[in-house]
C-alpha cells in the first residue's frame, strides 16, 4: 500500500499525518510500520472525512493535541494562511475541537481547546501512588515523586491495564523546575514512547494544578521538546476550561510504501 503523508514537528513530538484512507481496522499496523520505518515519529494520525468535513482518527483512536495543532498547521499552510481558526473531529473527543493558529518566524503557533477531564482520581500503583486524569480516549498519571523514566517505562503497561484507557500516560513533574517528561503508551500497537512533548499530558498537569491549587492556573512546562503552556479554570473540583498553546513546524510531504 502506498501512503501519502505530512511530516510535523509539534514541539518535537514529532507527527505523521495520513491522508491516504486507510480502513481503521488497518491503521494500527499501518501506523507501526511508519513508525517502523522513521524511527524520529512518535505517533501517527489518519486524516479522513466525515460528515462535518475533516476528521482526525489517532493510530491508538485518542485524542492529541498535538496532532490537532499540527493538521490545523497545515491547513492553514495549503491556504496560505497567517493566521486561521477551524473546527474538525478528532478521535477521542466527542465534539468538534477548535484549533487557532497563527504564522510565526518558524512555522505556527497554534492553540487548541481541549476537551475537558472526565474523571480525577488518586490510583495507589503499589510502590507509587499518582493522580490519574482521565480524558476521552486518554488517561495521564501525574507523578510528583521521583522516579526514572527507565522505570516508567516498564511500569506503564501495568499501569495502564489498572487504568484502562485507549491511551496512557505518565508524567514526570517536577514542581520545582517546571520540567515534564511525558511516557506514553498505546495498548493497540503495543508502543511506548519517551515523547519530546505531550499536549494532552500538558493539558493533564494544568487541569491537576488547577483543581489541586484552585482557580486558574497559567503553567509554562519546559518538556525535552521544548516548552508548552497551559490555561486552566477550575469552579467547585471541576475543570471548566482547559488551553494549550504550543509551536507547530511542518516538515515534509512524501509517500511510504508499507506491506
């Protein structure tokens, strides 16, 4: 099968989008041998159409924020756009999300509305205990304890089988630096990922800071990636608005042979 793609670059979380259909059944192989093949993609997404126009299907069916940013990023570049705001569907989220970009010196700066958290709870992992944010599609335990990101990585499919999300992850934070490592695993093809940046894991923080501190919260998250910020508004132990800001750079187009 031949495939057309777009290479992105959202905060070094580096993305491949699809743009050849590719039944969905068949997207989490798909997405394994991109992957395969570019070992700098972190994660794939499959660009389809749906009766509101555009939707956005993840290789694990979660949501990302930074694939959102990234496909608004094209979008925006294919119309020759400085700026734009658009809706489309994405994996995850059970309404359209809006995403805004605007042209910088190197690529765009994109926002996105994230869907909101469903459930916040505390989850005792055994030798560590994490407050688990779950969202559609998605679930991040925030970790505040020191713990090496070796670790992390053999303990997320364990934690992820307590938790039972499409998609998993955890983040490392620590408070006093600012500084998030994002682990992530997608159960349906079986990967984990020491990511450069995680928009939704950012976007997890946030909403973790804004019901535990109060109020709204305005984070800056320095990630191996670079740096991604977060708006978050909690009202009476429920997060009420949740805004992530991040850099989007599209890299290339090209086509892929896989099996």
């Amino acid at each position: 099968m031949k495939l057309e793609y777009i290479k992105t670059d959202p905060t070094s979380n580096i993305t491949v989008l699809v743009r050849t259909p590719v039944e969905r059944a068949k997207q989490p192989e798909a997405a394994e041998n991109i992957m395969a093949a570019d070992r700098q993609c972190e994660q794939v997404g499959f660009v389809e159409e749906s009766e509101s126009g555009t939707r956005l299907q993840m290789m694990g069916g979660e949501f990302c924020g930074n694939a959102s940013m990234s496909l608004a990023a094209v979008m925006a570049s294919e119309q020759g756009a400085d700026s734009a705001e658009m809706s489309f569907e994405v994996s995850g989220a059970e309404t359209p999300i809006t995403v805004r970009v605007q042209r910088a010196e190197d690529g765009y700066q994109g926002s996105v509305e994230m869907p909101l958290p469903t459930e916040f709870k505390k989850i005792d992992f055994g030798r560590y205990s994490a407050q688990v944010v779950r969202f559609p599609g998605i679930a991040h335990a925030i970790v505040t304890n020191t713990m090496p990101v070796s670790l992390a990585e053999m303990l997320i499919r364990e934690w992820c089988g307590r938790v039972r999300s499409d998609a998993f992850g955890i983040m490392l934070l620590d408070e006093n630096s600012s500084r998030l490592t994002p682990v992530v695993y997608v159960p349906s093809t079986d990967t984990v990922v020491r990511e450069s940046s995680c928009a939704s894991g950012t976007a997890a923080v946030g909403a973790w800071a804004a019901l535990n501190y109060g109020g709204a919260v305005k984070l800056v998250l320095d990630e191996p990636g670079g740096s991604m910020s977060v708006a978050a508004e909690a009202e009476s132990g429920t997060v009420v608005a949740l805004t992530l800001t991040g850099k989007v750079k599209v890299l290339e187009t090209g086509t892929l042979e896989i099996p």
